[in-house]
C-alpha cells in the first residue's frame, strides 16, 4: 500500500476515514508553513505551556509547532507521497524567543500572552515571506516529485445551496490560497488535485461545524479518487 504523510489540515485528513489504498503514515496540522521550518525557540524564551490543553492531538500539534519537529519527520523520508494543503495559513504568525509560531486556536487555549504588536496577518509583509521562505525550505527537504498539492479554496457555498458571506476576509484567504499554489507550483514535479469548479462544496452537516472550508463527501471522495489516481501513474 502506499503510505501518505499530510502536512496541511483536516480538509486533507477527513477523507481518510473512508478505507482507501492508501495508509497514513502521519499528519501534521495546525502549524503554518511561515512557523514549520523555522529554528527552534531560543533557550530560556517565554513559551505557552503546551500541557494545559486536554486534547493528546492538540497537545502533538502545538508541540510540533513550537519546537519544530516537521522537518525531522519529512526529512527521515518514511512516505511514498506527502500530501500538502495550505488552509491553515488563515492563521496569523507570531514572532517570538527568536523564532516564528502560529496563532491556533491552541496556543490560544494555553492562555499565552505575547505582544500583539508580534502577530502578523498572513497577507502583511513579514507574514507573506515567512511563508513563501516555509515553501522553499520544504522543496529542500523533500523531493517535489513526492509532494501532491490539495489545492482547494473556501467554498462560497455549501451543500444545500446557502452562500457564505462574501467579505475582506474571505477573499484574502482565498486570494492567499491562490498565490500559496502559484508559488509552489513553480517547482517541476510537484502535482496538484483540483475540483470541478474550483471551490468545493461545504458540508452543511459536518462534524467540526458549517464551514467553508469544512468540505462534503463528494468533495472528499473525489481527493481520494484523485489521490489514488496520482500515486498509481
């Protein structure tokens, strides 16, 4: 069977729970590709207290990003495909103890207080390099040719036919998706899943709740499809 790592989100994740060829060799979320690849804290730096949250799944992502530990799981090369999606660069980024972090809502759970002055929106000047210097350095660490991109967007409506509301907010996310995937794409080998239409459709009744960006069945059984198709060429 062919083993798939997933840097990315639950939009990449969810579809798993169907059996499927293929086996999750693991998964990262919840960390920014402008935080990922970035050095570890400085010694002695103030950082959240990871072993206040409750969740072991919140606890390894929040871990991950904070010290920085993707890289030696990509790096060890225990995948035939890393599966890659860029939707939570929604979050801000936080420059801190000499390194970056990601805004989750975990780090927010642990209570930690920073300087707001250090957070930075995704689409800002230092928040659109830090991710654009995550991308190179992930084509460093693994070879394009193992790395298939889910390029999906927010979806502008969901299953029952019902709009989401249009606003800065949403545009820019999409509008950053957009450039994220133009600028990864500039590397040869690197493939892509794409959906009819361009935006999936959001699940009304999903699991984590009404979403644009928490897709249907459809739109997970055509990632799958497309996956297996991908990893069998």
């Amino acid at each position: 069977m062919t083993s798939v790592f997933i840097y990315g989100s639950c939009v990449s994740r969810d579809p798993f729970e169907k059996p499927s060829e293929l086996t999750l060799e693991g998964y990262v979320a919840r960390s920014s590709i402008g935080s990922a690849f970035r050095k570890p804290p400085e010694l002695g730096a103030a950082l959240p207290d990871v072993d206040v949250l409750t969740s072991g799944f919140q606890k390894r992502m929040l871990h991950s990003d904070i010290r920085k530990t993707l890289a030696a799981s990509l790096s060890g090369g225990n995948f035939d495909v890393l599966v890659v999606d860029f939707i939570d660069e929604r979050m801000n980024t936080i420059e801190l103890g000499g390194t970056t972090i990601t805004e989750s809502n975990e780090l927010k759970a642990t209570g930690f207080e920073f300087d707001p002055a250090l957070s930075h929106e995704p689409w800002s000047a230092v928040g659109t390099a830090r991710r654009l210097e995550g991308i190179r350095e992930l084509l460093n660490l693994v070879d394009p040719s193992k790395i298939v991109v889910n390029r999906v967007y927010w979806a502008t409506v969901d299953t029952d036919g019902v709009p989401f509301p249009r606003s800065r907010w949403f545009d820019r996310n999409n509008r950053l998706l957009y450039d994220l995937y133009k600028e990864i794409e500039k590397a040869p080998g690197v493939r892509f899943i794409d959906y009819p239409g361009g935006a999936p459709l959001a699940a009304v009744g999903h699991r984590w709740g009404r979403q644009p960006f928490h897709y249907s069945a459809a739109t997970n059984d055509h990632f799958l499809e497309e996956l297996t198709r991908l990893v069998a060429a």
